[in-house]
C-alpha cells in the first residue's frame, strides 16, 4: 500500500492547523532520535546557541510523551544531532514540505551511527516556512508518513521551526508516525483544544495531553512486530543530554514572542492580558497584542518572583499544580462470547478514569483489558469455517459496483494474518476487506492462535491465552514424550539421475513428521499417497517453498539455495504417505523421523499374595498375608480391578517359636556405703530367658553373654571435709580409786583412697572438738588396807615475808575437809623440800612444797 503523508490545512487568524492523516499502526518504547537541523535554524539561532535551544525543544517533547494521559512510558532519547551549514549531497530542502520529506527520509535511512548502529526515528528541523503542496511558504508546520515508526524509509518527519512551540509540532507529527490520526477525524473523540492531536494546536489552559483516541492508537501500534526496533535499551551519548533548566528560565516572554511574530515583539505589556501561562500574548505593532494560543514555556517568569509551572503562575520555586496519578475504574463486566464453538473470546474493561491522570501525573499501569477464551468444544464438522463466514458477509455488499462471492485468502505475511483478506471466486483479485478479522478467529489453519483485536495472540495447548504450553513429539500437551514411538533412519542409496525413488512410507497416525537432505542439492523432496497421487512435487512439477495441505495435516516445505530442503508436519496424519527424491545428480543422503502412539494392550488383572514379615524374631511371632490387585504382575492397583470371586483365603501363623536368648535382668541399686569420700553401692544380678511370647524363665548365669553388667560401682565419691580424729586413751593413772586416762586430738583431712594427713586445728573448728582426758576408775580402793594418793586439785596459795624467813601456806580442799599447813623456812631453808603429811579421817593429804631461790615455792 503507498506511503500516505500528511494533507496540509490553511492556519486561521493566530491559531496553526494540522494536516489530515490515514492511518495505519505502529509502536514501541524507546525512541533513539536523530535530530537534523537545517542551515536556516543555524542562521536563524546562530552557530553556538543551536545546540542548546534543539536539546530544548526535544526535552519539551521528551516531556509531552512522558506525559500520563499517552498511557505508555515512552523515552525520546537523541542519540544524533546534525547541523547542516550546507545540504550535504543527497538532500535538498526546500519550501515544498512533500519533496523535501521525501528526500530527508531517503538521505537519512543511509545515516549509521556508531558502531553500526542506526537510529529509530529522524527528525527535520528546518527555519524554512514550508507548505506541504508547493515550494512557497503557507501556513504548514509539519509534515510526516502515517505509521512509519521504525521503518528505514519512513521513521521520519520534517518541522517548521515557531519557536519553543516547535516541541508541540514535533509530538504531533511523531503521534501521526505512530500510527495516530487527528482526533474528531474518523474517531469519536472531540477537536478539543489541548489535544496534542487536535487538528489545530492550541493548549487548553496552557496545558496539552493525548486523547483516548491517541491512547488507543499508539497501543495497536505497541502490539504490532514493527515495534520492536522500541524494545532495546538506549545509550545516549553524554553531550546530548537534556537542560537541566526550563525552557523559560532559558528563553523570557519577550524570547518567545521575537521567535512566534518576528524581531521586533515582545511581550505584550497591556493591563488585560496577564495570565501568560496560559496563553502568551505578544506586542509586534501599534497598539494591538496577538497569540497564537500557546502558552508561555515552563518556567517563564510571570510576575515577580513568579514563574510558570503547568499551565498557571505560581510562586518561584513552586510546583503548579499537584500531580495527579491515574487509577483503575472497577473492571466492566464479561462481554459475551464472540463465537458459539472453536474458541471464541471474551473480555471485559476498565478505565483510568478514578481519577484520570492530571497535571503530567502517571496514567494507570497495567492493561485496560482483560481477554479470556471461551466456548472452545470444537464445532460441527459440518460447519462454516469462521473467517470464511466473514468473508461470506460481503456476498451482499456491491464492490466497486459488481457482487462476488468472497472466500478467505490466507496467503498473507504474519503482520497481516489477523486482516480479513477476501478473493473473489473465479477471480484472480483479492483484498483486504477489513483492517481485523473478528475476535477468536484463527491466525491460520496449523496454529492454535487467535486474533484480538486484529493482533495473533498466543494460546497454549491448554487452550490459556499467553500460555507457552505445547504439544511433545506424541502430541501430548506438556507431554514428556514418552507416550508414543520415535521411527527414525536414513536413505543413502545411489540411483541413476532423474527418477523418483521411494525413501521412507509413513502410516496413518504419524505424528512430528520431518524429512530433510543431509547437504544442499540439485535434488527434490517429493509426497504422496499410496495411490501415487502426488501432493508435492508430482509429476516432473517442482513445487515453490510454502505450506501445503495433505494427509489431514500441514506441511511446511522450505528450500533455500543455501540450506537443504525439509519438509515438516506436527501431524497427525490420516493416510499413509510415501515421501519420494526426485534424484538430479548424486544422492545428498535424507533422514527422515516421525512418531507413532505406542500399540495399547488390554491390561491383565489379577490377584497376588503379600507375607507380612514374622512380627517377632523368637518366642513365636506371627505372619499375616494380604491379597492384593496386580496390574499385568506389576504394578498395584484397586482392588476393585480385580474379580473378587477369585479372591485368596488369608489368615496368620506361627513363627520364630524357638526362645530368645538369655539376658541379664539387673535390679535397683542399693544404698551407698558412705556419704562422701567413695563409698559402693551393689544390685541383683538374674540371668532370665523369654520362652513364649508371653511367658519368661530364671536360667543359669551361663547362659547369659559372658560380659555381664556390674553390681558393684563406686558412689559418693565427692571429697569429704577434714574432721576430728582421736588416737587410743592412755591407761588409768590409778589401779584402784578414780585416776586419769588421755588420748590424742588432731583435725585429718578424709580424702579416699589417699593416706589421711594431719591439718590444722582450724580446719576443723565447724565440729565440736572430742576429749583429750577424762576421769576413770578401775575399782575402789579396800579400806584400812594399803593407802594410796589421790590427787587433788590444789587450793589458794598464801604468802608473806616475815624478815629473813618466808612463810608459805597451802590450803587444799578435799569435799567436806579441810587442810591447812604452815611452813614457816627461813633463807637457808630456802632450797628445801619438805613433805608435809597430814591425816584426817579416812585420807591422808601429803603436799610437796619446794622453794626456789626466788623466795617462791612450786608444788611437787
């Protein structure tokens, strides 16, 4: 079909129009620009500012597709940017805006950037005033191909340099290259005022969107294969980055207004016209102000301390208006099925309505429609087939003035199998009745795809929209193979030249059918039936590549002069088929393998008997048996397969009724001997041995291992604390009466197994320390017989000095009695001993005095 371009409109009193464009569809998501500037825009803004003011006006574009209402993020990335100081050979630009696109979409489509990687999209600025039907200047501003995103030859548009308004130009014009048409022009939605694809470019209150209408053409454009020249990641090169100020901090009013009405504008200074952040009036002549209602740029200053951001004039440093995101309207409900049977589709909708998107805030994520498959149960064998039903529809409609009756024409490339292309039958003619065919109808005959909304969506063999599930070789969905035969070999033979020779027949049923020649030839795969009627090359006719329809299946027949042919079908097929070579010189060798479903046997039922294993090892256990259903011996299945007529008798019985071995049974440990320091505990040892299941007996301890548990162990064997410790008492000091015996006392340390050692008295002084002498009696004493001294404690000593002699007097008490003696000694007597003796009743006192030389007396 032939490039279609723009039609230009004549541009009214101080608004500019847009041309009429016929659409087509396109899209993507990363737009790698390259921006051309002519040799006028050099004049025009000079050699060293160009730079800046392109980057500019492309950062304003940037910024109208990143806009929330487009309902895609769309990136506009310069990756070039040439300025022209001459029309370089092979491009002439001149006022004829047709010609001069034209020649820049050819001169560009040679343009390679580095690394040999080339652009998406060209962009033309020229400070031409251009006109699209003639080389004169007339009021159009751009001009561009309808859907030519992408294209080599066609992803290009040329712009007429207005000043900063110039972004809105370019937007425009690239919408018409993705695909958009004007809004009210074949579409529902309204010429409004603000539209970005309004026929006239005006902003509404300073602000400019994209319609639905804009929205759903650039989402068509999306689905289509030519959009994927989108999809791949940009590198933008550093020197061509975006201002980091906008375009009014850049560029004042009085700028802009020399750039919309000349030299010598400025901005218009009169009481009434205030708000240019809506519309940006201009002062050329006399007294009168003019626009072109368009807004002053982002940024401008709009009073003191005032600049404008979104339409109105706020207070520097502020944002406008808040952004408002999009968000989802609740789905619509299911719309009916588009078919009664063979798959139709269903979907249901949502809208970004709740709020819409507002003050470049984000349209929703996500799709605004939801597909879903329906009625799928095959149709009638009887019935029409559903894109040739459509083509039916036409038989009553005049075209071009003569009725014929239509029927499907499927020989189309992939974009175009969801357009319903008709033939006229008896007729060599065909066309393209409508731009989709009806929802659910096939993408073609060997495909289980569907169109929607004229684009071949996916569907798996689970019959899921998007589902990557496919048949296996056995044409089992999400099969693993192994349900069907593979039959795989080769024909090597060498034959005289030009015959056809047999290689391989084919029996109904196959499936995964492949046959290719193992190197390029000058021979021919050739097919037919068992009736030697041929459906691929027959009969000395050399059938073109293609698909073709036989056996009850499709083949794809693919020859190239630099690979070898093959010839392929999923299958299955519904006649035997013989698959010939049609020899023109030396046999290249085939291979060839299809598969076939594995030969299914009635399966055999039959009972089997499981032993349980002897519950016990000895003392008698028992052994059950359980029948169980045996598929063909092997594999257990319910029980209910198998005829329960036949069923076995099961019961149990004895096993392993030999005893046990003995063992040793050990009772509880005793009491310790001692509480510290290692003492020993013991228990019973019993030999026992398990005769019955139920039933134990006491054997001998020989029968029992010889290794038997101990019944002796060690207890409390802690340390235990130093305690008192006395030696034997002494004899009595008196045979007879009450005498004194002794012993010894000592604190020992009590640690087992090692020889006590003597510690000091205080380690013990935490116990009551035992006697070292006590009193004792051996027997009484006869009376009037021998005597015998008894010591008694002695009493108070006396003492005084008379002169030269020393007086000392011993007093000793003894129970009731009494005994004083005095011994009155001189010095000489000093050393003497007496032994005084005194009797009184039945005892006698004998006291020992002996003087020192001290004048002091001791006992003895």
């Amino acid at each position: 079909m032939p490039d279609e371009f723009a039609v230009p409109e004549v541009e009214g009193p101080g608004r500019a129009k847009r041309s009429p464009i016929n659409s087509n569809r396109v899209g993507g998501l990363n737009v790698e620009t390259l921006v051309v500037a002519d040799r006028k825009m050099l004049e025009k803004h000079g050699r060293d500012n160009v730079t800046t003011y392109v980057l500019t006006v492309m950062n304003m574009v940037s910024s109208l597709f990143k806009d929330g209402t487009i309902g895609t993020d769309i990136n506009i990335v310069v990756v070039s940017l040439l300025l022209l100081e001459q029309d370089p050979l092979g491009l002439t630009i001149n006022h004829h805006a047709d010609q001069s696109l034209n020649s820049f979409c050819q001169w560009q489509s040679g343009l390679v950037g580095k690394g040999g990687k080339r652009h998406d999209h060209a962009v033309l600025l020229t400070g031409l005033d251009i006109c699209s039907w003639k080389n004169e200047p007339c009021d159009t501003l751009g001009f561009a191909p309808i859907s030519g995103m992408c294209s080599k030859y066609r992803s290009c548009t040329i712009n007429e340099d207005t000043g900063l308004g110039l972004a809105f130009t370019i937007a425009h014009e690239s919408g018409h290259n993705f695909g958009m048409i004007h809004d009210g022009e074949g579409n529902p939605c309204r010429k409004t005022e603000g539209n970005i694809m309004s026929p006239t470019l005006a902003g509404n209150n300073g602000v400019f969107s994209w319609s639905t209408c804009s929205r759903q053409y650039l989402s068509r454009f999306l689905g289509t294969a030519q959009a994927s020249c989108l999809v791949d990641e940009p590198k933008q090169i550093g020197q061509y980055k975006y201002p980091e100020q906008l375009p009014g901090q850049l560029y004042d009013a009085d700028t802009q207004c020399k750039w919309q009405f000349g030299s010598k504008a400025k901005l218009c200074s009169l009481d009434f016209v205030k708000d240019i952040c809506k519309s940006l009036w201009c002062h050329r002549t006399g007294h009168r102000c003019e626009t072109k209602f368009m807004p002053a740029a982002e940024g401008t200053s709009c009073g003191p301390d005032m600049w404008c951001r979104r339409g109105q004039c706020v207070k520097y440093g502020e944002h406008g208006p808040r952004a408002v995101h999009g968000q989802w309207s609740a789905w619509s409900q299911w719309s009916d099925c588009s078919r009664t049977c063979g798959g139709g589709v269903m979907y249901r909708e949502r809208s970004c309505t709740s709020p819409r998107p507002q003050n470049n805030g984000k349209f929703c994520p996500g799709s605004s429609r939801l597909n879903q498959l329906c009625n799928t149960r095959p149709c009638p064998l009887n019935a029409v087939d559903f894109r040739a039903q459509q083509c039916a529809e036409y038989n009553s409609k005049p075209f071009r003035g003569w009725y014929y009756k239509w029927k499907p024409y499927t020989k189309v490339d992939d974009e175009d199998i969801c357009k319903l292309y008709c033939i006229a039958e008896d007729y060599d003619f065909f066309f393209a009745m409508s731009s989709k065919v009806k929802d659910g109808t096939s993408c073609s005959d060997h495909r289980e795809d569907v169109c929607i909304d004229g684009m071949c969506e996916g569907v798996g063999c689970d019959q899921i929209l998007g589902s990557k599930a496919s048949l296996d070789a056995c044409g089992v969905c999400k099969g693993d193979n192994s349900t069907c035969k593979f039959f795989k070999g080769q024909y090597t033979l060498q034959h005289r030249a030009n015959e056809y020779y047999s290689m391989v027949t084919v029996p109904a049923g196959a499936r995964s059918i492949r046959v290719q020649e193992m190197e390029v030839s000058t021979s021919y795969l050739a097919a037919r039936s068992l009736k030697r009627k041929y459906y691929l090359t027959g009969d000395w006719t050399v059938d073109w590549p293609g698909k073709f329809h036989f056996g009850g299946t499709v083949f794809d027949y693919q020859r190239s002069f630099n690979k070898p042919e093959s010839l392929y079908a999923a299958g299955p097929t519904n006649e035997t088929l013989v698959f010939e070579i049609l020899l023109q010189g030396k046999n290249p060798g085939v291979v060839w393998e299809y598969t076939m479903p594995r030969t299914e046997r009635k399966p055999d039922y039959s009972w089997g008997v499981v032993r349980s294993d002897c519950s016990a090892p000895c003392a008698g256990g028992r052994i059950s048996t359980k029948a169980i259903c045996l598929q063909d011996q092997k594999v257990q299945v319910n029980s209910t397969m198998c005829n329960p007529h036949t069923r076995p008798t099961l019961g149990s019985h004895l096993c392993n009724t030999q005893p046990c071995p003995a063992y040793w049974s050990t009772g509880d440990w005793g009491s310790c001997s001692r509480s510290c320091g290692g003492g020993q505990q013991t228990r019973t040892l019993r030999c026992f041995r398990k005769v019955t299941y139920q039933r134990e007996e006491v054997v001998a301890h020989s029968l029992c291992p010889v290794i038997s548990p101990a019944q002796i162990q060690p207890c409390h064997t802690q340390v235990c604390p130093p305690e008192w410790s006395t030696g034997s008492w002494s004899q009595c000091s008196k045979t007879c009466g009450r005498g004194l015996r002794k012993r010894s006392v000592f604190c020992r340390s009590t640690d087992p197994g090692a020889k006590a050692v003597v510690v000091p008295d205080s380690m013990c002084r935490q116990h009551h320390r035992p006697k070292a002498q006590e009193t004792c009696v051996l027997r009484r004493c006869p009376k009037n017989e021998r005597l015998q001294w008894i010591p008694t404690p002695w009493g108070e000593v006396g003492e005084k000095t008379r002169g030269t002699e020393r007086a000392a007097a011993l007093e000793v008490k003894r129970g009731p009695t009494f005994l004083k003696e005095q011994c009155h000694l001189n010095r000489s007597e000093c050393s003497a001993t007496k032994r005084l003796l005194h009797y009184k009743g039945d005892f006698f006192s004998l006291i020992l005095l002996k003087f020192s030389s001290q004048n002091n007396f001791s006992l003895v």
